[in-house]
C-alpha cells in the first residue's frame, strides 16, 4: 500500500493497549508539494475515520485502545510542510488520542522487528 491508496490502512499492528497504524509514503518532495500534503491530509482523515468508527473490530474483537499511532514511513526525509500541518492538528488529534509519527526508511538490510503489521 502507499498514501497514493487513501482510502485504506496500510498496516496496523497492537502494542499492549496501543493501536499503531503504518502509513508509507513513497513519494519525494521534488514531487509537487502540495499535492504530496493533500494526499497525506486524505490518507489520515481515512484513519481517523476508522479510529473513530472503530474499524479495528473486524480483525481486534472488542478490544479497546487507550491510544492510536499513526506511524509514517518516508522513504525519503519529509520536507519542513509536513511538520507544519502537523503541528497544526496537534490538539485536534491529541483531544482524540492519536498521535501521529514519523521517520525515514533506514537501510534495506535493517530489519524493523518492533511491530508485527497485519
């Protein structure tokens, strides 16, 4: 999956009482700039809508979350716009319990064995 398919999770995985959804971003920043932001802004509202209609159910049962991750992987470094559109939900999202994250890709060989996406 990728942001390019807004309409649906990439992955997510459980952390104790933590929800932690991936998101991937593929897309460089060389690409234009505010259509990049639109569909990662389009790719989180999909999230958020799940979290809210509490999507998870079909594969968690009735578990429940205290928090929800929102983890994005660029797979280049993530230019100074992003950090600013999410500064600028921060409350909105910190009101829900959801915190979003981000990183660049590591190497090929690194091998990321925290989280176990489904």
């Amino acid at each position: 999956m990728s942001i390019s398919d807004t309409d649906c999770i990439d992955a997510m995985a459980v952390d104790g009482k933590e929800l932690i959804m991936l998101v991937s971003d593929h897309f460089t920043w060389a690409f234009e700039q505010v259509e990049h932001l639109k569909y990662l802004q389009r790719k989180f509202n999909t999230y958020i809508r799940f979290i809210e209609n509490k999507g998870w159910k079909e594969r968690f049962g009735d578990m429940e979350f205290d928090a929800y991750i929102i983890e994005v992987v660029f797979k280049y470094p993530y230019h100074k716009s992003f950090i600013r559109m999410i500064e600028s939900v921060k409350d909105k999202l910190d009101e829900k319990n959801i915190k979003i994250v981000y990183r660049v890709k590591e190497d090929e060989d690194e091998k990321d064995t925290f989280y176990s996406w489904t």
